[in-house]
C-alpha cells in the first residue's frame, strides 16, 4: 500500500518500490501493523482476539505435533460461521517458550510417566513467538481474514508458581500475542503445605488474607447454595490462596506488557481460564465455588475453568447417566458465576458425551482437543496412496511398536504398567498373553498385526515422534531440538498435496462432529458443511 508517514512509523525495515511502501514480515512489524489494523478498525479480525462467544462457547484445536491442520480449522470456522480457539498450546511443555534457552541447551524438562522419562520441553518443536507469527500468516495467505470471524488464540497450560517463578517473565513476552491464558495453578498447589488443625487454618487466613477479601468470598460461596464449614472454608483458603497471589502477580504482568506493546483496548485484551484440572482426585464444587469466587474479587474475571471430571484422551467416558451427574453440580456453580466449563483431554469422547456436556451447560463449553489431530494425520498417511506418505506411515508406526514394546519390559513399574495397559487395549486376552511373555515376543504380537492408527497403543506414543531425532525410539532421542529433531519434523511438512487434503478434511470433520453434538451451531449448518466436505478432491 502506500502508508502516510504515521503509518510508516509502526513498521521499519522498509523499502519504496513503483510508488508502493513493501514491509518484511518480521516479528516487530506484526506487533506494528496490529496496532495499525485495530487503530483503524476495532473489529479487525487478522489477529487472534476475544469477542462474547469466544468466552462463552467454543472449541479448542491444539497444534501437539505441527501446524498442518490449520487449514482444516480455518474452513471448518468459515462454514460454521463461528469462531474458535484456532490455536492453542500449551507453552513451555509443548511450545518453545525461549529460543535462546533452546539454543543455549538450557531448556527444563518434562515428567512422561507412562514411558518412564523425562522428555525436554517444547516437544512440539515450534516456539510460541513462531506460533503467534505463523499463525497470523496463515489466515493473510488463505484469505480467513476476510471473513470477519473473530478467532483466539490459548496460551494453554501457563504455569503458576513452583519452578516456574524464576522465568515467569520470559513467558510472559513469548505468550504476548495469545489472547486467552489459561492458568494452570497445579505447580504452585502442589507444594501448598495445609495447616493440620483448625486453630492453624485460622490463623493463616487471618494472617495472610484481607478480611474484605474473605468476606467477600464467604459471601459469594454462600450465594452459589453451598455451606461449607468455618474449617472446610479456612482450609480451602489456606490451600488456594498461595497460588492465587501468583496468580494475581503472572496477570498483571500480562496486562503490562500489553499496555507496553498494544495501542488499543482490543489489542490488549484477553480470556482467562482457570485450570485446576492437572491435580488429583475429582475437583469439588466447593474447591470451584472459592476459586472462582477469589479471582474475582481480585480483580480476575474468569471466562473459563477447567475442573477435573476423570477424562482420559481419547477414551469415551463410560456412564452417560454418571457424566451428567458429575458435570451438572460443577456447572450449577458455574452457571452462578458467568463462568463457562472448560474440558480438558476432550479429544476421543463419545458423541453421547459430547451431548451429555453440552446438554447440561447449555453449550456454555470450551472442549480441548489436541491429541486428536496427530491421530487425524496418521489415519491420513494410512489412507494416501502415495508412497512417501506410506513410508512415513510405517516408520512412524513401528516406532511405537518399539515404545509399546520396549515399555512392557521397562523397569519401571508405571512404565511398565501403562505400556501393557496400551497393548492389552489393543490386541485380545490370548495375544496379550502372548506379548508379555518376552520382549520379543511382544515385538512380534505387535508387528503381526495389520498397522493401523487405531490401535490403542499407536495413540498414546505418535505425538513423540515428530521430534524424535532420525526417527529413533531411544528414550534420549525425544524432544531432540538438534538439527536431527528438525530433520524428522520436517518429514510431516513434506508429505503429498493428497496426503494434506486427507489431513486437514478429516480434521475439519472432526471439528464439525463437536460442534454438531456440543450444539454450538445449528445442525443443518453441520450437514451442510459436511456435505460440502465430502466433496472437496484438491488441497490447493
């Protein structure tokens, strides 16, 4: 275009040709032309953003593994005519949060129980700033921005307190273009040490909290219908209130350094999730009741929690009857709050459950789904028939064979135990059987049979290997950001023109099937996009 000088001011690195002003798309300039977007149209839609639905009623894509399924959510929200949490990951366990920690080796790591190791952080491969920029890029090349369909974009997983405090800074600056963070208080919670008695619990909260604050929140649990008692009350106080003064201090760091780089109230704004899903147990509807209500009376109105309801990725839940049961005290809370439910290992359910869920929350939801779409990328290579993506396909496969494998004879006992479960879940009784008996034995159970991406055990292990150093199911090959890591990521950015159409078509279908059974759109808009779907046969 040709800017005026104010314009021009936004953005550096520029060079006039024929009369016209061409900018680099560098990291800076897309925090300069977010600004020039929004400061000449508030409700500009390029950038990730918030809007009433996307606080409300949603679906959240994570990218666990690469980026390719962008495509196939962006169509699916231009059929649906709704927007969604387009983007989301969560930062540092699966995105990069510093490229120069990377660089430096100086990346923390990642407990994975199930494989009985420690994988380096940001197995995903991609850091958060070249996330916040490719995603942007992507909807300017395919022309999603056109739509005017708000999109967001979840700084999922944030964590608070524990470890984390030494570099809450730096995550803060990598997530600056998220809008919605999902705050995840199990870091801090877990080390919380709850006073025995309830002398003690007293005295902490009258030591620690300002009695309008507590107050305040008495108040606002009594309102919701609960009564708990002074020292169940005390005790929650003194088990929550570490984390959510960490809370408060990460919140207001994001805010700033908003008002640092955002000229418009649009760009600065963001949803909050609180997340309370990663500790153990169910969460109670009083442990909601008081979180909810102190992140509001400090001043942190809360769009979204994530209780935990006893979700495994991608296994349906088993009692209908029960699910309801346990979702509809939490959303009674909820409901009282303004506060939607967030999901949390949404993906693999069932179409009941889904309707279960949206049926008691009135589709005030948000269901995460990330595993998901490594599975929809495997089931695409199986189905292509082009022989690159045949080769990848069983090079990925029989790297979880080896995993699968290799875990049922590990050491450890939860290795161990997760590994046989996968492989039992799999194959029948006898076959089990058979498997357990030598690690040999299992290899060849496991490679008898028929690669498939449905098979249990091939789920559980696929997101490791996009990272895996040459392809390789040593446990000190994953997470590799050498350039050997880079090299096996670069093998999913290479498959065919069919394999990508197989891929981001099963993941639009995917995402229609949740909207559909969630009741986030009308039904028939979900037919007709499906019908629409079914007839695409080229990717570009």
């Amino acid at each position: 275009g040709n800017p005026d000088d104010s314009e021009i001011q936004h953005l550096s690195e520029g060079a006039e040709l024929g009369g016209k002003w061409y900018f680099p798309a560098t990291y800076s300039n897309l925090i300069g032309m977010k600004n020039l977007m929004l400061e000449n149209d508030s409700s500009c839609t390029v950038f990730p953003r918030t809007s009433e639905q996307l606080g409300k009623s949603t679906l959240g894509i994570g990218a666990r593994f690469t980026t390719l399924h962008w495509d196939g959510v962006d169509w699916a929200m231009s059929r649906l005519g709704i927007g969604l949490t387009a983007n989301q990951n969560s930062i540092p366990r699966e995105l990069v949060y510093d490229v120069d920690a990377m660089l430096a080796d100086k990346l923390d790591s990642v407990p994975f129980p199930f494989i009985g190791c420690d994988v380096p952080e940001g197995h995903q491969g991609q850091s958060v700033e070249g996330m916040s920029h490719g995603c942007v890029l992507a909807k300017l090349k395919n022309g999603f921005h056109k739509l005017g369909i708000p999109w967001s974009f979840n700084a999922d997983h944030q964590p608070i307190g524990g470890k984390f405090d030494e570099r809450e800074d730096q995550l803060v600056q990598g997530c600056l273009f998220a809008s919605y963070i999902t705050f995840d208080l199990s870091p801090e919670l877990a080390i919380t040490e709850v006073p025995d008695d309830a002398r003690e619990k007293e005295e902490f909260v009258k030591g620690e909290i300002s009695p309008d604050i507590v107050e305040a929140t008495r108040k606002k649990v009594q309102e919701v219908g609960l009564a708990p008692t002074e020292e169940e009350f005390n005790g929650l106080l003194a088990y929550v209130w570490p984390a959510m003064v960490k809370m408060k201090t990460r919140d207001e760091k994001y805010q700033k350094i908003r008002e640092k780089y955002f000229t418009t109230e649009q760009g600065r704004e963001y949803l909050r999730e609180l997340s309370i899903d990663e500790l153990p147990g169910l969460t109670t509807p009083e442990t909601t009741a008081v979180m909810l209500a102190l992140s509001f009376e400090m001043g942190m109105p809360i769009h979204f929690v994530a209780p935990a309801f006893g979700f495994q990725k991608n296994i349906p839940y088993p009692d209908n009857d029960q699910l309801r049961a346990m979702i509809t005290p939490i959303w009674n809370i909820c409901e009282k709050f303004g506060v939607s439910i967030g999901f949390h290992s949404g993906s693999g359910k069932s179409a009941e459950n889904y309707q279960v869920a949206g049926d008691v929350t009135r589709s005030n939801l948000e269901i995460k789904t990330s595993g998901r779409y490594t599975y929809e990328m495997g089931v695409a290579l199986y189905n292509s028939t082009d022989s690159y993506d045949q080769e990848l396909w069983r090079d990925w496969y029989n790297f979880t064979v080896e995993l699968a494998s290799n875990g049922c004879f590990a050491e450890d006992p939860t290795e161990r135990k997760m590994a046989r479960e996968f492989v039992s879940l799999t194959v029948d009784d006898e076959s089990a059987q058979k498997a357990f008996k030598s690690i040999e034995d299992c290899r060849s159970v496991l490679r008898s049979l028929e690669p498939n991406p449905d098979h249990f055990f091939w789920f559980e292990y696929n997101f490791l290997y996009v990272l895996a150093a040459a392809g390789a199911s040593d446990k000190k090959a994953l997470g590799d950001h050498s350039a050997e890591g880079y090299k096996q990521r670069q093998r999913f950015y290479s498959i065919s023109e069919e394999g990508r159409l197989l891929y981001v078509k099963r993941v639009a279908e995917y995402i229609l099937f949740l909207a559909t059974n969630t009741s986030l759109v009308d039904s028939q808009v979900c037919e007709n996009a499906k019908a629409e779907l079914a007839l695409l046969n080229s990717y570009s």
